[in-house]
C-alpha cells in the first residue's frame, strides 16, 4: 500500500490536528505494536514531516499517553453505568475491575498495552503518573462516597490506592489474556486479596 507524501499542514485546527496524528498512531501500533512503533512511523502514516510531530505533541510518550487517555475515558462511561447498578461498595469494586479488565483487553490499542513485550507504556504510564490520574478519574467518586459510608478505610493514602488499582486491572487484563480462569474465579481472587484492604474494619 502506497504511503501518503508530507505535507505542510494537518487537519483545520490543532485538535483536528492531533486527533489525525492519534489515529495515524493507532494504525501504526495496530500493525507495528507499541514498542516498535516510532514518530518517523507515525508522520508517514499522517502524511506530514516528522518535525512537524512535535508541533503537537512533546514526544512519543506524549502521543501515546493521550490516546490511553482517550481509550480509558470512552472505558469509563460505559463502566460507570455498570458499576452503579451493583447494590454494595464492595459489588462495585469487584465487578467494576472485573468489567474494566473483559472490556479493556477487547479494545485495540488496551491490548497491545497489556502485551508484555510493549510493557514499555505501563512503565512511562507510571513514572508519570498518569496511570494513577486514570484510575483515579474512574474511580475517585466511589471510594470518596465509600470513606463517607465508613466502608473503606480514611486511613488509605488515595494516590496510591489509585496506582494500585491501576495494576490491578492491567494485572487482571494479562491473566484473562494468558490463563482460561472463569469469570467466578477472578471474582474470588479479588474478593479475597484486593477487597481487604479496603475494608474499614
């Protein structure tokens, strides 16, 4: 397949700029993965000089960070509907993780993060923080309201409830990936290694 030449501008405006480069990028990762996956990739892809990349977005990471961004909060509109029909806190989280795990390792790009040979990603996801800011977008309005109920802990340090979750589900995406446990399984580990921590007494 022919790739398109460079040109001078991209898109209207620069966030019809950046949604072009992201969905160049998606492309690429989709036949590359993300580790191999380079800015002189994704330029041809989007038909623009690599240079003109960074006009949009600081670097590589920048780009890829931006599109979990965007995959997690497209995850989290969906899962919120879910997770306010369960009936307890505890239903809320169990099932919650267990939603954001089946769902997330079927969208595209969640899959190649979850590989682990791209672990790259989780690495600058968390050295960031941004894998913390996810989680905590998804989840800071149940565990505030839960704390308030007195059934979570106040104790916690949120910021690294929030980081932890965040590898629980990546966690929960690899072993759904790799082993052929039942749904009912990977709901008894999580009532019986991640609900204790939470509980208040």
């Amino acid at each position: 397949m022919a790739r398109r030449s460079p040109r001078s501008s991209l898109g209207k405006g620069p966030d019809e700029a950046r949604e072009q480069l992201m969905r160049a990028a998606e492309r690429c990762i989709d036949r590359h993965g993300i580790r191999k996956t380079t800015m002189d990739d994704i330029a041809r892809e989007a038909g623009i000089s690599r240079p003109s990349v960074y006009r949009y977005f600081q670097d590589r990471e920048d780009l890829l960070i931006a599109l979990m961004a965007e995959h997690s909060r497209a995850l989290n509109e969906r899962a919120h509907r879910f997770i306010e029909q369960q009936p307890t806190f505890e239903d809320a989280l169990v099932e919650g993780l267990l939603y954001v795990a089946d769902h997330g390792r079927r969208d595209p790009f969640t899959r190649h993060l979850v590989k682990m040979d791209d672990s790259e990603l989780t690495d600058v996801l968390d050295s960031t923080g941004s894998a913390a800011d996810f989680a905590r977008e998804f989840w800071g309005g149940y565990l505030d309201a839960a704390v308030q109920r007195g059934e979570m802990s106040a104790e916690l340090d949120t910021r690294e409830v929030y980081r932890w979750l965040a590898e629980v589900g990546l966690m929960l995406m690899r072993l759904m990936e790799r082993d052929q446990n039942t749904a009912d399984e990977y709901r008894s580990m999580i009532r019986t290694f991640v609900l204790p921590a939470f509980r208040s007494g």
